[in-house]
C-alpha cells in the first residue's frame, strides 16, 4: 500500500486513492474539503483552512487537538501546477525559523490517483520522525474523506 524512503531530515510516502486525480487534488487545494481531513487523528476534528492557491500565495492550517491545544502551520506555495504537483514551505507559528518543504506529486493510477508526498528539510530526525506520523494520520483521514466523497457522488447522480 505504502512504500516509504527517508533519511534524517526527509519523508517520502506514496499512497493511491481510489478516486480521479483531479478529486484528491481538490482535496488538498479547497480549503473546504481540506478542513475535514487536515490533522493528525479523528480525534482532532475540523481544521481551520485558509489558502490562496498560487505561486506566491499563502496558507494557514489551525489544527485543534483534543486536549485542548491548537496548533498552527503555514507557508507559502512555490509550485502550483494543477492536478499535477504542488510544492509548499511548511512552517509551525510556534517554530517560525523551522521552515521545511512539502512536495506532492498527482499520478493516474488504473482507477485511481497515486499521491507521492516529500517533505523535506526538516531540523532533526525528532522533527521528522513527528511530521511522519502526523502525516500518516492525516493520509489516512484523506483515504476516508475521498471514500466518503465518492460515495456521495455515487449516490447522486
């Protein structure tokens, strides 16, 4: 299902969805649909999204933990080719001087959509070590979410 390469700053983690390409990239560039998967766990619920989808433009991420915490990220957008690829600096509020770069990359795969995810230059392997299994938990509620999705639309048409 997953194969993952990295070293001690970097992840990389490929999955495939069993929706079209330009379905999961809508997933990560509408705020809308993005604040029902964007978290670590079920357990944090809905995020607040906020982005500006250019090279350029901004984002902000506020993730709210079920202990009461919230914990904030943004960047901005370095690379926006639709359906295809996006690049973006990823940096916490709390760690502003900590910016590191994700990488995502949108592959046709038989029915579905391959997601290769990159993210790169982190300051040590805790950090990493951290953001892979954040990741993890917020691939795995996208996973969800698109099922969920493409289920609806079955449904109505």
């Amino acid at each position: 299902m997953e194969a993952a390469t990295e070293d001690k700053t970097s992840i990389h983690i490929r999955r495939v969805y069993k929706a079209p390409v330009a379905a999961v990239y809508a997933a990560w560039t509408d705020p809308e649909q993005m604040k029902h998967w964007m978290g670590p766990s079920d357990a944090f619920g809905e995020s607040e999204v906020t982005m500006d989808v250019r090279v350029g433009g901004r984002y902000r991420i506020v993730m709210h933990a079920p202990n009461g915490e919230t914990h904030r990220v943004g960047g901005e957008y370095r690379e926006v080719v639709p359906n295809k690829r996006l690049v973006y600096t990823w940096a916490w509020e709390s760690t502003p001087e900590r910016e590191s770069l994700v990488t995502l990359e949108f592959k046709p795969s038989g029915e579905g959509t391959e997601l290769v995810l990159a993210h790169q230059r982190f300051a040590d392997q805790e950090a990493r070590d951290k953001h892979r299994e954040g990741w993890d938990g917020c691939l795995g509620r996208l996973d969800r979410f698109i099922s969920h999705i493409s289920h609806i639309s079955h449904i109505s048409h």
